[in-house]
C-alpha cells in the first residue's frame, strides 16, 4: 500500500462538474492498493497516517498531528502509484491490486479514517478526477508499506 500525503492550505477534487471532496488545512492523500494489501495493513498505514506530525507548532517545528491543528483530510484512489516503468516507456499497472479488491480497501481505509477524524473527503474510486491543491511547504510524503513496516 503507498500514500502520497501532502499537507494543504487547501485542496479538491472534482468527476465532471462535481466537487466530490473539498478540505482546507489537512492531508490530501493519494492512495495506492496492491494485490498483496491487507486490512491489516490498511490500519498500520492509517495509524502513521492519523500520527503523522507535520504540522508547525508555536517554535515553527513539525510538532502537531492533524488532530492537532483541526485538520481534514481529502483521500483520493490513485492505482498509477504502483506504475511499473522498468520496461521501455509506457508504464505497466500488474503490481496495483484488481480493481474489485482495490475498491473495497479504499472503503475500508475511508471508513476507519472517519472514526479518527471529524472532516474526511472523498474521490470516487475508479473515476477520472481532477485534485486541485496548494502544497502547504511544500511537505510531500511517501508512506509504502513494504518500506515503513
């Protein structure tokens, strides 16, 4: 599993003329499934996640959690996290999970998030979207599961 956080002035997503998800200050997150994901590790991956201190305290260190500042988080599938581009230049997707498995994790993963915190925005899985965002930093992180645990 990979999640590309990214801490936001503000961001959004939009399916046609929809905004489907839209936070101010928070996390947007960029999720990726693989085929060998677990519940398991979604809930490791959502701890690091929800305990991510990124946020400036009062001395301007990287001292708060979301939670601390009141921030939202904005959680967008993105199955070209597991883009394969060893081979000549068009990437291959075989490592991403099927999509009906994919589908059901990204769910799980929104709704564990929404016990933690009080703002959680969505993407819709599997639809073509555009994520608007100001990078508050900019502060980009990769979490990967098979490299954090």
């Amino acid at each position: 599993m990979r999640f590309i956080i990214q801490r936001v002035t503000n961001a959004s997503v939009t399916v046609g003329d929809n905004v489907t998800g839209k936070i101010d200050k928070g996390f947007l997150v960029l999720i990726g499934v693989s085929e060998d994901d677990t519940k398991e590790i979604a809930d490791k991956m959502i701890k690091k996640l929800i305990g991510m201190r990124i946020f400036e305290d009062e001395n301007g260190k990287t001292n708060l959690a979301l939670a601390d500042v009141g921030g939202s988080l904005l959680l967008v599938s993105q199955f070209t996290l597991y883009a394969d581009c060893k081979k000549g230049n068009r990437p291959s997707f075989t490592k991403a999970g099927n999509p009906v498995m994919a589908e059901e994790m990204y769910e799980y993963i929104i709704s564990q998030c929404k016990k933690e915190v009080e703002n959680v925005q969505v993407g819709i899985f599997g639809a073509y979207m555009k994520v608007q965002l100001l990078n508050d930093g900019p502060f980009t992180i990769i979490l990967d599961s098979e490299h954090v645990f």
